[in-house]
C-alpha cells in the first residue's frame, strides 16, 4: 500500500509498539496533530539521524490528547504501529504549514523462528546490567517483538537503533542484538576489573605488582 502521510521528523527511532509522550509547540506540527486528532487518523515520525530525514519512520496513532494549554501548545499520548519507507518528500504542502512525504510499508516478520535466541538475548542483557550494577533499573517491556522491546535497553547509538529499524524479520533483529551484546560485554567486563581495582583503596599491598602490569 502507497499513500500520503504529515510528517514530524525527530532524531528519535521509535519502535512499533512503543509508547511516546510529546509536546507540541510549533505551529505547524500544532496544525498537523489538531487535524489528525480531529480526523483519528495517523501521522508519521521519520528518524532524523545526521543529515536529513532517514529512508523509513514509524507511523504513530494519537491515542489521547492530555493537555492544551493556553498558548496553543499541546501534550498528548502516541504509540508506534507500523514500520513506513518514504518514497518521496512533499516539503510544500498546499495551504499546511507542515510537510509530508508519500510511504509505502515494508512487510515486517514479527515472529521469530527461533525461540532459543530469544532466551540466550534476555539472559546477555541482564548479565550486562548486573556488571553495570543497573540490575534494579532495568525493567524489561513485555512487549513483542521481543527486539523491539529491549533495543533501547542495550547501549546503542541512535544509528544502530535506526539499522534495527530497517531490519524487517524478528531473527535478524535478534542476530543484530546478539552481535552487539557479543561486542559491549567484554569492554563492560574489563572496566569492571578497573572500577574493583580502584574500589579497594587502601588494600593495594594484598595484590600483586604483575596485576597492574609490572614484571
């Protein structure tokens, strides 16, 4: 399917299924949102990551508009429902301050084929949180795709969220996290060893000198 949609870039990657609160400022995504909510229809958020809009976005549905205020500005309540891959971007509008671009959506697997990759991921991502004593901050989404909810739950940089969200089967979203986890867990272990070399202050004399790399 092909159609039109408004557009409200951000330099965000937002999952579908994902939840996202926003503030409403600017006059033109303040016309946008009041004629979306006024027609219950969606919008689209595509990733901005460097220059320029990203190739795909999220497609968002308004779930509540929570507050207006005085000024015009408004808050409200969206969640991600569908992955959209733009074909071309309408900068001018006729008679809209707001852009649009016209979007296709990629077929996207969201069964995984594998349920043992999923079991080894959740046990490598609480494994990094316990080296970086974040055990009681982490609250794993129960949400599925299970990639969809852990991805802003494992370190990555905004370009790697936005490469997960161009990955259209759940195994190799899965695959791409367990090659990241693979990378960070390591680096993670060995800053453990220093930040424990440095918690002992004063009990250097129980160590050995080859420890900190004399012969």
């Amino acid at each position: 399917m092909t159609n039109f949609i408004p557009v409200f870039p951000l330099n965000i990657v937002v999952y579908p299924g994902e939840k996202l609160n926003l503030h409403i400022f600017e006059p033109r995504y303040k016309e946008l949102i009041i004629e979306r909510l006024q027609d219950k229809k969606p919008f689209g958020i595509p990733s901005i990551v460097g220059e320029g809009h990203t190739e795909y976005g999220t497609l968002m549905e308004i779930l509540s508009l929570e507050k207006t205020y005085d000024n015009g500005e408004m808050d409200i309540k969206t969640r991600g429902t569908d992955i959209f891959r733009i074909l071309e971007v309408i900068n001018e509008v006729p008679d809209k301050l707001y852009s649009g671009a016209i979007v296709t959506y990629p077929e996207n697997r969201t069964v995984r084929d594998d349920s043992k990759i999923a079991a080894l991921i959740l046990d490598e991502v609480k494994r990094l949180y316990a080296l970086l004593d974040l055990e009681d901050k982490f609250r794993l989404l129960q949400q599925e795709p299970l990639s969809y909810g852990i991805a802003h739950y494992v370190g990555f940089s905004l370009q790697q969220e936005y490469e997960l969200l161009s990955i259209f089967t759940e195994t190799q979203r899965l695959e791409y996290i367990r090659r990241h986890l693979n990378s960070v867990i390591p680096v993670v272990k060995e800053l453990e060893k220093v930040k424990q070399r440095v918690q002992m202050n004063g009990h250097f004399r129980n160590m050995k000198l080859d420890e900190f790399g004399f012969q």
